[in-house]
C-alpha cells in the first residue's frame, strides 16, 4: 500500500499553441505513515503537481498509483471554508457519517472546541487552517496532500499550527504529502524531503531524515538546517 508518482512530462499549450513544459521526470513514493515535503522555487510547478497527484489532471505522460478506494484529504492555500456554514457543519459536511466522538477529539486538538457555532467571517486566517486541518482529517485520510498551511502565518502561531499537524500524522498511518517553501518546517515535519528545480520541476536532491519527529530536538534541527543550507545553492528551497 503505496502512493507511487512516476511522471515522464507534463506539457501545456498557451493560446498561440505554443508548448510549455511545466514538469521534467521526476518519481518518488509513500509509504503509510511517511511524510514527504515538496520544496521547490515559486512557479515551478508544484501546483501542477499535486493535481495530478490528487487525480484532477489527466493530461500528463507516466503514472500514479494510489491504493483503492484511498481516501484523500486535502488542505488547500486558503480554507476555502463555505462562509454560510458554522465551524461544525463545515466539517460535517465533507464527512456526514462523522461521529461526535472523533468530532471532539479533532477540535480538541487543533483547539477549535470554543468555535464551533463560529462561521468563517468571525475567524482569524489560523483559525480558518485549523478548520480546514480538521475537515480533511475527519475523512479518516489514507492520503493527506497539504499545500502550503502555514503560510501567511506570524512564527508563533505557525509553530503551534505545525505541532497540531505533527500529533494528527502521528494518530494514524496517513500517507502525507507536504508543499512548503519553508526548511523549518520541512525539516520538523518531513521524513523525506524532496528539493524541486525551476520550471520544468524535476527532483534534484532527496534528502532522508531518520530521526523520528518526536525526537527532533533544536540541536539536531540545528545541525539538519546546517547540513541543508551547505549544498549547492541550487539544491536550496527558494
């Protein structure tokens, strides 16, 4: 039971049909329970990427393989919360069948249990993640695709979001996919990091880390973020 991504090119044509190439081959896999970070320059293509991933562009040559009947979970860039809905329908709606039980236990986590009732426009932008956090969890996640969740937040607050994020991938053998531009949090959350070229985005360095998350103290961070920031410039995040 893998995620297996082996493309050989993804191409689009501009109104003039013009061809651009937007990925080189480039091939990695999942295993249950392992976190892979996507880091790679602004318009590289790991947009791209991720729809193919998630099954919402066909048009590409190679393949992906997901487990059957794989649910997915997915955190976009913004929440992308329904702002007619309270906190909890929100929720509910992606996952009608969910119990209350696992309800409280996700806004326990993710510190949402004092708004509920809440709607979208009453929400801080962290507030709103972890909304989202909580909705793509609810499905019980085979596959969980994360893009960019922390962005856009003050150092603090993306701190405790990625604490929150860590406990919930260490609950259940979930198959995480990370996009992030940030080192800090790829190196506290990943288990394997994967370093994207500029367009067309080809994988030019992965980077394995075998220290468990839980056991991540600051001076082996430090010494990760040392050893990371000494390759050649073009193998650093952008």
């Amino acid at each position: 039971m893998r995620l297996e991504v082996d493309i050989t090119g993804k191409t689009f044509r501009n109104a003039a049909g013009e061809a651009h190439e937007v990925l080189a081959p480039l091939a990695f896999s999942l295993r249950p329970g392992e976190v892979g970070v996507l880091i790679g320059p602004s318009g590289c293509g790991k947009s791209t990427l991720l729809r193919i991933i998630l099954g919402l562009d066909r048009e590409f040559a190679g393949r992906v393989s997901r487990p059957p009947d794989a649910r997915i979970g997915m955190v976009f860039q913004e929440p992308r919360l329904l702002p007619w809905r309270t906190v909890e329908q929100n929720v509910r709606l992606a996952v009608p069948g969910v119990t209350d039980e696992r309800l409280a236990e996700l806004f326990r986590i993710l510190e949402l249990e004092s708004h509920r009732a809440h709607y979208p426009g009453e929400l801080s932008l962290g507030l709103a993640r972890r909304v989202a956090l909580a909705r793509a969890f609810a499905v019980d996640p085979d596959i969980l695709v994360l893009d960019e969740p922390l962005a856009s937040l003050d150092e603090t607050l993306a701190g405790r979001l990625r604490d929150e994020i860590a406990t919930l991938v260490g609950r259940r053998p979930v198959m995480t996919l990370l996009v992030t531009h940030s080192l800090d949090d790829a190196i506290r959350l990943g288990d394997r990091l994967f370093f994207l070229s500029p367009r067309p985005a080809r994988i030019v360095r992965e980077v394995p880390i075998s220290i468990p998350r839980a056991r991540r103290g600051e001076a082996e961070l430090a010494r990760i973020r040392t050893e990371l920031r000494a390759a050649p410039a073009n193998l650093e995040p952008k």
